[in-house]
C-alpha cells in the first residue's frame, strides 16, 4: 500500500519492445492494481507516468528518451507526478538517466517489480531519485497474477534471461540469466486465463524453448498445455534455433491446438558472420533444420529475424543471407540495421559497416522477403484456413479479421460468426502480407 497521504491515485503504463514487456506490463498493472491504483490512458490524468523501455536497439532507446522530454513537461506542471523508467533500458542506463535526467523518479530493472510500491513509497519520502536494478537468479514472479488487457490472446511467460550471449545482444546483460517457472505454477496461470475467456496461449521468453524446470522441458511443457481444456491455440517465442529438435516437432505436430508455426531466427546465411555472432549453428544446420521443419509440419509458418551490417559482414557475406533466403523462404521477416550496444562484445569489433552500405542491404533484403511472402501467401489462394477471428478490420466493419494457424493475418466478410470463434476460410486472395478469404458458413 501507498503511504495514507499520497496524492498517487492513479497512474498510466506506456510499453515499448517486445512480447515480454507486454507481460511484465501486465505484471505491473496487476501489482498497482492490487494496491489500488487506477489506470488510465490520459496521461494528463495520471498521478505516475511509468514507461516499460527497450534496450535492444539504439532507435527504441531513442524514442524513450523523447518520451522522457515529454513527461517531464508534464511534471514542470504537476510536481507530484512521479516518472518511472521500468526494464530492459533502466538496466542499460541507469547511470546516465541519474545524472542527465535527474527528473526520473524511480528506475526499476525487470527483476524488481514487485518492489515497485515500496521505491514509490521511498521516493515520496525521500524525494530523491530511487534505483533498483538488481538482477535475480530466482524471480519468475511465479506467485503474481497478471492483469491482461484483452480477451483473446494471453501472454504467459515461462522463463526469463538468456545465456546464450549472442555478441550483439544486449539481453543477457539487461535480464540477466536464464531461470524457468514450474509447471504447475504455468499451468494454473493457463487455467485462469482460460476461465476469463482467454482463446489463445502465448508462451514467452527469452529463449522460450531453453525452458527447463526441473526434468521438465519444453516440449513436455507444451503437453501439459495443450491438455487444458478450452485452450484452442498455443503459439510460443521467441526460440533459438538451437534449442528447436526434432522431438519438439512432433510434439508440435501431434497436437491440434499447437500452432503449426516457429519462428526461427536465421541473423545471418555467412558461417563467418554466424560464428562471430556466436550463434552456435552453421547455415547448413539452419537450413536442414528449416527443411525439417516443413517436413514434420506440412505448410508451417516460418518466420525469422535478420541483422544485416553486422561488423565484417562483406557483400559476399550479405549475398550468402540472401542465398539462404532463398533457398529456405520464409512467410515474413523481421529485419534489422545492426546497432552496436554497450557491453556485449561485437561492439568491441574494429570492422563496424558503414550506415550507408547496412541500409542498402536491409532494402534489398526487404525487398526480397517482400516477394517471397507475396508468393507463398499467393499459393494459399483456393485453400481453406482455419481462422480464429480476434478483431474488426481496421479499413471496414463488414469485415473481421483474424489469424491462420500458420500466423497469417486474413480478413473476411462478417457473417454469422463473432470474435473468438474459429471457422473455416476460403483464400480468394493475397495481397502483401494480407490474405482475403470468404468464410465457409455450414461447412
Ligand atoms: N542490432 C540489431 N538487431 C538486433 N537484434 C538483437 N540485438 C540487435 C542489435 N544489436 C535483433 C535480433 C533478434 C531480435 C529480437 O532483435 O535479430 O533476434
Ligand atoms: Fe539475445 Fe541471442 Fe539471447 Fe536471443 S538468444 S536474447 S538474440 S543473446
């Protein structure tokens, strides 16, 4: 609870990066809730303005540092507001957010949420700036229920940290190491969100499938999961290709509800430039295990990520990326500039690219992902998808739109059907990422 005469009653929660910050918010919005605070989206309403920050590229950091400017404008007016930098960036910066924004209240890394009240309740005391980064080799946050925004879709995180150390990445360094929850603490948590109408499990972490707790592994995680009644849809990230076998495959593969899509993060098609990423496979692993993939699940959806400029990388190195592309084609990609970050050891690296020469690359490396998603979408076109519908289109309310099993967004005709329901969908076209459909009625 908050000290009786805090003028603290209400607070807004902005979210920046990936699905584990959307989790951790949803964490946090459970701890203030349970402390009776209200939440609210108008941040001129707001008594605290916390912000869940990104570290993992410089741009994201970029675009919190704005925010920051902002806030504080709103502080200059009400001097009781409390600003809050939480996560990934509160970590990384915690040095330079005391000295050149003094005006940042209450720095929180991402295992110290649940201190959250009480660094409020110290900061209204002592009216200084208060810093809690320490990392844990133990908080899961096991035991505290978060507090979930919308009906279709739960996001359940089963592990945090990374040991992999991939040289660019600043995660190890801003989560610290890998730890999973149990079982039964996961599974309870999927229970509940299924009886508050929840459709959809994701499973996340860091590495999601380096899970272990105690002799269980993933895969035998994602059994236990898929036997809960009402969960119709289990979709997991973010993996490592190293920790994908074949055993989780047909896992996958023997379960209805376990989505027929992995997400398998290529970074490069140059061994050179995987072996100093430190990624730990070889392209030619990568690509047997992609093809493997598609062969235990026929049609599965395959997305990647993809750093391009990454120290040394040669235009024959970018061309072999492009090779791999190629050969594998995946359905989408994400894509990046590389971003040298503070502590991780490619930014040691002498042979850093030239900004010029890395957006090029990541043009034409768009450009080819572009054609190739446009042509396997295309070769959907007269098949029927099973999809569950989660929202309206945004350009028409004749028409809902939802996800394949495979991940792919289709939007359709409304008819008899509602949010939430899955039904069979004819494809009648491919435009982009988008596909069209008609929805199958009595089928
Ligand atoms: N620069 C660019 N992209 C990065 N990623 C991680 N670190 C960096 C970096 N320093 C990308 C990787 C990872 C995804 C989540 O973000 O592709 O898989
Ligand atoms: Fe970063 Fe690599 Fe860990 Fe993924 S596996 S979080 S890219 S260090």
């Amino acid at each position: 609870m908050l000290q009786s005469n805090s003028k603290i009653k209400s607070y807004a929660l902005e979210t920046y990066g990936c699905q584990m910050n959307v989790a951790d918010s949803e964490l946090v919005d459970g701890i203030l809730k349970d402390i009776g605070l209200k939440k609210t989206e108008d941040l001129n309403n707001a008594d605290a303005i916390f912000v869940n920050t990104c570290a993992i590229r410089e741009n994201a950091e970029k675009k919190i540092h704005s925010r920051l400017g902002n806030f504080y404008k709103l502080k200059q007016e009400k001097p009781h507001l409390i600003i809050g930098v939480l996560g990934c960036m509160a970590q990384n910066l915690k040095n330079d957010l005391l000295k050149n924004k003094p005006y940042v209240d209450i720095i929180l890394g991402p295992d110290s949420y649940r201190n959250l009240p009480k660094l409020m309740n110290r900061h209204m005391m002592e009216k200084n700036s208060i810093v809690d980064t320490k990392l844990s080799r133990y908080e899961v946050y096991e035991d505290l229920f978060p507090k979930r925004n919308e009906g279709i879709n739960a996001w359940v995180s089963i592990m945090r940290g990374c040991d992999k150390f991939c040289s660019f990445c600043i995660v190890p360094f801003t989560r610290g190491r890998e730890r999973s929850r149990s079982v039964e603490s996961i599974v309870t948590e999927v229970r509940k969100a299924v009886d508050q109408g929840f459709v959809e499990i994701t499973l996340l972490g860091q590495n999601v499938n380096s899970y272990k707790h105690e002799n269980n592994s993933f895969a035998e995680l994602l059994l236990a999961v898929s036997d809960i009644n009402g969960v119709e849809r289990i979709r997991y990230t973010s993996p490592h290709p190293q920790d994908i076998n074949v055993e989780l495959l047909e896992v996958m593969a023997s379960r209805k509800n376990i989505c027929n899509y992995v997400h398998f993060p290529m970074q490069s098609g140059s061994n050179d430039i995987l072996k100093r990423m430190n990624r730990t496979y070889t392209k030619e692993h990568f690509h047997y295990m992609a093809d493997k993939i598609r062969e235990i699940m026929p049609n599965c959806g395959l997305s990647t990520d993809i750093i391009v400029g990454f120290p040394g990388e040669t235009d024959k190195d970018f061309e072999e990326t492009l090779d791999l592309m190629n050969k594998i084609k995946f359905n989408s990609a994400f894509t990046f500039k590389y971003s040298p970050r503070p502590y991780t050891k490619a930014e040691q690296f002498t042979d850093q690219v030239d900004e010029s020469i890395k957006k090029k690359r990541l043009d034409e490396l768009i450009t080819l992902q572009k054609e190739h998603t446009l042509e396997l979408n295309s070769k959907k076109i007269d098949s029927i998808e099973h999809v569950l519908i989660e929202k309206e289109s945004k350009k028409s309310s004749n028409h809902w739109a939802g996800r394949t099993d495979s991940n792919e967004w289709v939007i359709f005709e409304k008819k008899s059907s509602n949010i939430k329901d899955i039904v069979p969908v004819e494809i009648v076209n491919a435009t982009g990422v988008i596909l069209h459909g008609k929805e199958m009625v009595g089928a």
